[in-house]
C-alpha cells in the first residue's frame, strides 16, 4: 500500500478505458428495446418536418396576403420570428432522423457501432433540446422584465 508523501508532486493516471469492439454484439434484449422505439422516433422527426414544411407555406401564404395590407419593410419584420423558430426546429428534426436510422442499423447487425451512433444522435437530440429551452426560457425571462419595466416607466 502506497503511503501519502504531501512533498511528492501529484501523479495522473493514464489508463484510458479501451474503445468499443465493433464485432462486440450487442445484447439482444437492447436492440429489441431499440427497435420498439424506432417507429416512435421516425414518426416526431416526420413530424417535425410536416411542421417546417406548414411553417413554410404559412410564411409563404401569409407573406401574400399581407403584401397588400401592410407596408413593405414591416410585412418582412413580421416573419422574422416565425422563420427564426422554423430554423430552431431543424436539427432536432434531422437528430432524430439520423437516431432512427441508427436504430435501424442496429437492428440490421451494426454491432456496438451502429449502437454507438444511434445513442449518440439521441444525445445530440436532447443536449439540443435542453440548450434550446435553456436560451428560451432566459428571453422569456428578460421580455417578463422588459414588460414589468415598460409599464413601471410608463407611470
């Protein structure tokens, strides 16, 4: 047993935990759970992409419509949020399309590195997610403020 030396310069250990064996199999009860998931997973990316393709036309639509009705320079700053929330919602869309077809390579023998991959779009999935909602609720909370000064100023 090694004895604390406090005058002895610290030491740190290089062991690094060995890389995942592609030709490892992966246990069968996982890719079962996997591919229950599958069909869930690719349905929200579709989802996603019907709801950005929507978001489109309305923009499209709207942008018409509105043409007449408003002046020009305010017609273009009216989308302005709604494009930069379409465009907020296209990686999570497309995470989840690359999780699903991980699964899907799993599912067709990929080994550990097709479990690799999906288990590592679904992380990029989420950690995305959280950042999003992370930055959305600190606006909120700044326009709350903004409001709550707004109207004090004004009295």
């Amino acid at each position: 047993m090694a004895t604390f030396d406090p005058y002895k310069a610290p030491q740190a250990s290089l062991d690094v935990p060995p890389p995942l064996d592609p030709a490892s199999t992966v246990p069968p009860a996982l890719i079962q759970l996997m591919a229950q998931t599958r069909p869930w997973v690719r349905l929200i990316s579709v989802l996603f992409f019907v709801g950005l393709g929507l978001g489109a036309l309305a923009v499209v639509a709207l942008g018409t419509v509105s043409s007449a009705l408003v002046p020009r320079g305010m017609n273009v700053a009216m989308f302005i949020p709604m494009l930069l929330m379409m465009v907020l919602y296209i990686p999570p869309a497309f995470f989840l399309w690359q999780y699903a077809s991980g699964i899907r390579r799993l599912q067709d023998g990929g080994g550990m590195t097709a479990f690799e991959e999906a288990l590592t779009r679904q992380k990029s999935f989420w950690k995305y997610l959280g950042i999003l909602a992370t930055v959305l609720m600190g606006l909120y909370g700044l326009f709350f403020l903004m409001g709550i000064l707004g109207v004090a100023l004004k009295r």
